[in-house]
C-alpha cells in the first residue's frame, strides 16, 4: 500500500515546471496567511517534494549538458 508521501512524490515527475513553481508558492501563501492550520506540515511536505523533483530535473538537464 502506498502512503501519501510517496504518491505525491510519484505525482510531482507528471507535473510541469510552472505546476511545481505554483504549488511552492500556494503552500509558501497558505501557511504565511494560517500558521496554526494543522496543514502546515503537508504543505512543508510538499514544497520539499516539488522543489525535490526540480533539482532532479535539473539535475539531469546538467548531466546531458556534460555529455554535449
């Protein structure tokens, strides 16, 4: 059975670039805007995860970069 965690990680490689971009910045806005939600963990959670997948896009984009 998969946990949230590694379904949301599995999602954010589907998402485009300005899908992660605007997620981060929703979930940076929701808990500026509500510190006390009980939420803020998950929006944490999902920052980490969408900026995860832009290093590793990046990460790879630098690789092919070497090879050129």
């Amino acid at each position: 059975m998969e946990n949230w965690h590694s379904y949301y990680i599995k999602s954010c490689k589907v998402k485009s670039t300005d899908s992660l971009l605007y997620i981060m910045q929703d979930c940076k806005n929701a808990i500026a805007a509500y510190p006390e939600n009980p939420k803020c963990d998950q929006y944490m959670d999902e920052i980490h995860y969408c900026a995860m997948e832009l290093r590793r896009r990046r990460d790879i984009a630098d690789r092919k970069g070497e090879q050129a």
